[in-house]
C-alpha cells in the first residue's frame, strides 16, 4: 500500500462546470476525510465518512457538494456549478479508528483553479 | 473561533538559528499530531504525542505535549533551508479532526 492516492491531482474548470475527484485512502482505514485548504492557511474540515457512512458535514459543504463512498473504500467529491470561490487545495485523508491514538495521512491533493 | 491556535503565523530566520512554533487549546485532547507540508503537497505526518509532558524528538525537531494535553511545541535547533515549510498542529477531541492555523517557515540560507 502506498498511502492515500488522490486523482486528480490538478483540475482546471470554466465557472459553472461540474468536477469530481477521487480518493483511494489506506486500505486498512474505516476512515476517511475531506479538506480544503486555501494558500498559507491550515486545512478546514468538509466532511468524513467511517465506512460507506457519512457522519458528519461541515457548513462549509453547501448544496453544490456531495461526497459520497459507496463501498466504504475510495470516496468521490463532486461540485456543481462550480465558482471562482470553489479554488483551493482538496485533501483527503484517512485514519483507523479504534485505538487511543487515530493518526491521519493525506494524499497530495487535488488543486482546482476556477476560471 | 479556533479549536487550536499557533504562533507564530509566519516565522523566517536564517539557517543555523533555533525556533519553537506554539500550538494552544482550551480542550484537552488524548493527542497530538504535528504536520509539515510543502507547497502543492499534501501534509506530511511527522509525530504525535499522547502523554501529557511527553516529549520525543526527530533529529532536530523536539515536540513536547503539555501536561494538561491541552498545548503542544516543536522546537527546531539550527533550523535548515529543507526545514522551511508550513507547520500544522492537529487534534481530534471527537471524530473530525481539527487543524491549527499553521505556522509558515521560511528559513533563509
């Protein structure tokens, strides 16, 4: 296993065009997260699944979102109608819950430009 | 309103100087993680503590938990050009994590 793998990993999109990207987490992890991070600040929740469950969404995530993991392995992030507003890094990352200490890795992310 | 909050939010020092970036919290938390992460890269894990005052360290990053488990520090000794970069801390008091704002390196050679 080679860690978590994001795809792709640069998206250029017109204003109004709908984009998804993929991520394969760690195989062994029930858990996997989505971010997005603006340049030079820390990352900010979106949202996460354990398994094929989403439990939890932030604010941030508006009607123009959806993240789905339908066999509780990789996990898809759409956005539709997409805005100049919607520019940013989008990392996903993974963990197993089930000890004290969860540790979360991240793939490379996926860096969309709205134009 | 923060969960974790850094300082400083930029730093840049000359190669060979020490530093300590800060990472504080009203919540306590059952541990730690510290990040690092380069432009147009993903964050990299670099350690987590869980005990309170625990300390471990990697080459010349120290990072220490504080007793209450509710503030954490990475200390860098005679900090290098590599070492530049954006420093994340992170928790998870529940089932999401949450970042810190970041602490952006720059060390100038």
């Amino acid at each position: 296993d080679t860690g978590v793998s994001q795809n792709p990993r640069h998206k250029i999109t017109k204003r109004g065009q709908n984009v998804t990207f993929r991520c394969d987490p760690i195989s062994e992890h029930n858990r996997l997260y989505w971010y997005r991070q603006t340049l030079g600040q820390g990352p900010e929740f979106l949202t996460y699944f354990q398994n094929e469950a989403q439990l939890e969404k932030s604010r941030l995530l508006s009607d123009r979102f959806s993240a789905e993991r339908p066999k509780g392995s990789f996990s898809t992030l759409e956005i539709q109608r997409t805005e100049q507003g919607d520019s940013a890094m989008y990392l996903c990352a993974s963990s197993f819950s089930g000890g004290l200490n969860t540790e979360a890795f991240f793939g490379q992310g996926t860096r969309l430009t709205v134009v | 309103t923060q969960l974790l909050e850094q300082s400083p939010q930029f730093l840049s020092i000359q190669e060979g100087e020490n530093l300590t970036v800060y990472c504080n919290s009203s919540s306590v938390f059952s541990s730690l993680q510290w990040y690092r992460q380069e432009p147009g890269e993903g964050p990299v894990l670099l350690v987590t503590v869980v005990t309170g005052g625990e300390v471990k360290k990697l080459k010349r990053l120290t990072f220490q938990f504080g007793d209450a488990r509710k503030d954490s520090s990475l200390h860098i000794t005679a900090a290098q050009p590599g070492d530049t970069g954006l420093y994340l801390c992170a928790g998870a008091p529940g089932n999401q994590f949450y970042f810190g704002t970041g602490t952006s390196l720059t060390v100038i050679p």
